[in-house]
C-alpha cells in the first residue's frame, strides 16, 4: 500500500511539474529568401523558396501562394527533372490518384500558403515544376522553370571514400582482435573446472 501510494504521488508530482503543451515553442517562421511570380491563367502565382540561388541535393522549403489565397483552392503540383522524368516530392502519404501527382498541402510553417517542407532536388540542370489550380474561377496552370546549379561540397564518391577510412583499419584490426584472442577463449572454457 505504501509502494502504490508512492508512486501515485510521485507520478502526481512530474503531471504537475511538467510544462503545459501550449508553452512549447512554435516553430519559427520561414525565411523566405527569394519569390518569382509566375503567370496563372489570367492571374498570378508567387513561388517562393528560403534558399537561392538552389544547388542539388540541398533540402529547403518551397511555398505556392495564388493571388487572391488559397481558400477555397486546391492545387496539384508535378516536379520534372531535368532528364525529363516526373519525380515524386513531398510526403508519398499525399500522392493522389496518379504517382506522379501531388496534392500540395498547406505549408506546415506558413499556413497562407501550399508549401514543400525541407525537400531536396537531387540532380542539377533545369527543373519544371507544374502547378493545376481549380477553384470556383475554374482550372488555371502554371509552369515554374527553376535552374538548379551543382550540389556545394566534393563529389558524393570522394565524401564517402573519406567517410569509409575509418572502417579500412578497424575492420582489420577487429578481425585480427578476435582472432587472436579465440584460441584463449576456447581452452579457458575447456579448462574450468567450477
């Protein structure tokens, strides 16, 4: 009884000096860098982004914003590499009835707008990103061409065979480690008595 007892007020006591879920941080804004406005139809589009200029296999966000907001909107997004094939981004969750289509949700730090959330575009050249908006003033297009440049740092072979250097001498010296120390292990367990 006392053991139950000390653990209900214990267990009352860390309820009561946690800190509220509403106290946690939010999570701050995005750090739009650079927008391009795009035509829509007989409207626009602002396509923005919180890095430029864009370099390949480096993650950022990307928000979609029609003129006039996205109430009562709803946009499909097709991202085309530059060798031409149809690339699924975003989270796969979303993917409509074709694997190559995108329903874009609202961006999760910037609700005005429909967004990609820490998305990397891994090959270099001119990408096409294809943006079908419908609502009530009916379906309208948009086609964003983006110039990617050169992933920054050493080629990708170069990054790993430095990351693997490491592993070239343990490797060994752990085959040789055990090795020599199996012939021990097998005569002390043979040799005791209890």
């Amino acid at each position: 009884m006392r053991l139950l007892s000390a653990v209900v007020v214990g267990f009352l006591l860390a309820l009561a000096g946690a800190p509220p879920a509403a106290a946690a941080p939010a999570a701050p804004p995005l750090d739009i860098v650079h927008s391009e406005v795009v035509p829509l139809g007989d409207s626009t589009l602002t396509a923005s982004f919180t890095d430029w200029p864009l370099r390949a296999r480096r993650s950022l966000d990307f928000t979609f914003e029609p003129a006039g907001g996205i109430d009562g909107r709803t946009v499909r997004f097709r991202a085309v590499a530059p060798s031409g094939k149809v690339v699924p981004l975003g989270i796969s969750g979303l993917l409509a009835d074709r694997p190559d289509d995108l329903e874009l949700p609202r961006h999760p730090r910037a609700r005005h707008a429909w967004g990609l959330d820490v998305v990397a575009l891994r090959e270099e050249g001119t990408w096409r990103f294809e943006l079908t908006v419908r609502g009530s003033g009916g379906t309208r297009k948009a086609v964003l061409p983006l110039v990617v440049s050169a992933a920054p740092g050493p080629p990708m072979a170069l990054s790993w065979a430095v990351g693997l250097l490491p592993w070239i001498v343990l490797v060994p010296l752990g085959v040789y480690g055990w090795i020599r120390t199996r012939p021990r292990r097998r005569g002390a367990a043979q040799s005791w008595s209890g």
